[in-house]
C-alpha cells in the first residue's frame, strides 16, 4: 500500500487529516463491493517481478507463471541455446507486460515483439517497460489483433507465446463477482465455446515460426483434447504436448515445428 495508507497504521497516535480518511473509507467501499485488491493498490507481482495494474488489464495469475517456467525450461534446453541467438520471441496479448518482462529478465539474449489488441493494455504494459529501462530496450510494443499484422514471409520466431482469451459464454457467466464485474471481458471471454482465439493463433501461428520454433498457448482445463487435435492437424507441427498446472490441471499446449525440449 502507499505510505500515506500505511500511515494509518503505523502513526496512529496522530490525528487523521480528512483525506486520508476519506481515502482509506474509498478503499474500504471499494473492497466490499468485491474490486480485486490488486486494482485497489494498482500493483501487483509476477515471477518476483512488481508490476503496475489497472482495470485495463487482466490481473496476472499463477497459471501464467507456469507458462513462464515452460517457456523458460524449453528455451534453455542446450539443444536451444546452442542453435538459437538471439532469440526471437512473440508475445500474443501483453496486457500488463508481465510475460514479456519476465522472458527478457531471464533471457538476456532475447527480443521480444509484444502485441495488444487494446490501446489501454498498451499503455499500461508501456509504463512497465519504461520502470525496467534494464531489459526493456529489447521489447518492442505493437497494437494488432493476434497475428493478423504480420506479413507472410517475415522472419520466423523461435518462441510464439500467449495467454488469450479462452472463457466460454457459459463459463463467464460462473465467474466470481470480482472478475465479471471488474477484469476487463476483452481479456478473457473468447466466444460460446471459449477455444475461437486459440484456434485462430493455431491457424495462423505456424508460418511464423523459425524451423525449430515452439508456440506455447495457456488453455481453459476443458479444452486440451480439442485443441491438442487441432494442433495436430497443421502440416508443419512436429510434435504436440500439454502440459498441467500446479493444481494439475491441463493448462499450457506447446506445439514444435521439431521435437520439443525433454
């Protein structure tokens, strides 16, 4: 919390200027009407790193953090590292950032191109980026709907990564209160069966892949058999797997134009 908010704890002897108090009954009301905490802060953490959050964007969440370490394992494989640098990352939907900023803090050879449908998620995932000068001069920020921008021909990537859109019309409508009413529906429900981004970045990620390149997808729980088979159904895809979650629970699709990193 800010330190004019944690001043009401730790000098509580003195006297409260009013708006202090006003400030701090806000965040109360706010909280009891179920907004996330992370938006009542604006921050939160992503693989120990801080992050700036607004309503604009989705708030980060462990499942991601998996798709990291997996992104992570696979391009740290000595077969990857001696065949690819740098490496030429894509990531599909930043919103805040945090997959981009977390993959070049732990990747210092890699560039990454990051992409956004919404201007708002932009901007956000931008303030992030200039608060890490560091490592996010090899980021490179876009806004374009999926990989629609992308001219047939270009460069190959060795890394296709994202975290879409992937709740179904009858899942959204089960979500807590504090989701429905305040994420932002751009960011997480993908039409009646939940699977329509996904399979349109499977269509079309293919031929922007390097030779050896992976595409890393997070997935709803209920959709690893579908889009399993529609991965296997692309011409140039090598092999296929899916990995679970820590509540195991299949959660990330990884897809190889070559055998994929043990």
């Amino acid at each position: 919390l800010r330190k004019d908010r944690l001043d009401l704890y730790l000098n509580y002897e003195e006297p409260v200027l009013e708006d202090a108090r006003e400030s701090y009954r806000d965040l109360i009301r706010r909280r009891r009407d179920a907004e996330p905490v992370a938006y009542l802060t604006g921050t939160r953490e992503f693989f120990s790193l801080p992050l700036t959050i607004t309503p604009s964007v989705l708030i980060p969440r462990p499942e991601t953090e998996h798709l990291i370490e997996i992104a992570l394992r696979f391009l740290r494989a000595p077969s990857t590292q001696s065949t690819r640098s740098p490496l030429r990352i894509l990531d599909i939907g930043t919103g805040s950032g945090n997959i981009p900023l977390t993959l070049a803090h732990h990747l210092p050879d890699a560039r990454i191109v990051s992409v956004d449908i919404s201007l708002d998620a932009i901007s956000v995932a931008r303030n992030n980026l200039v608060a890490r000068p560091d490592i996010s001069h090899r980021i490179s920020l876009l806004c374009g709907d999926l990989l629609a921008w992308l001219r047939e021909g270009s460069a190959g990537f060795d890394l296709i990564v994202s975290n879409p859109p992937y709740i179904s019309s009858m899942a959204w409508e089960r979500l807590p209160r504090d989701i429905r009413a305040y994420e932002p529906r751009l960011a997480l429900h993908a039409g009646s069966n939940g699977t329509e981004i996904l399979e349109r970045i499977l269509g079309t990620a293919v031929p922007f892949l390097s030779a050896d390149g992976i595409l890393l997808l997070e997935i709803g729980e209920e959709q690893a058999d579908l889009l399993r088979e529609r991965a296997e159904q692309q011409e140039r895809i090598h092999s296929v797997r899916v990995f679970p979650d820590f509540a195991g629970k299949p959660r990330v699709l990884a897809a190889g134009r070559s055998a994929l990193p043990a």
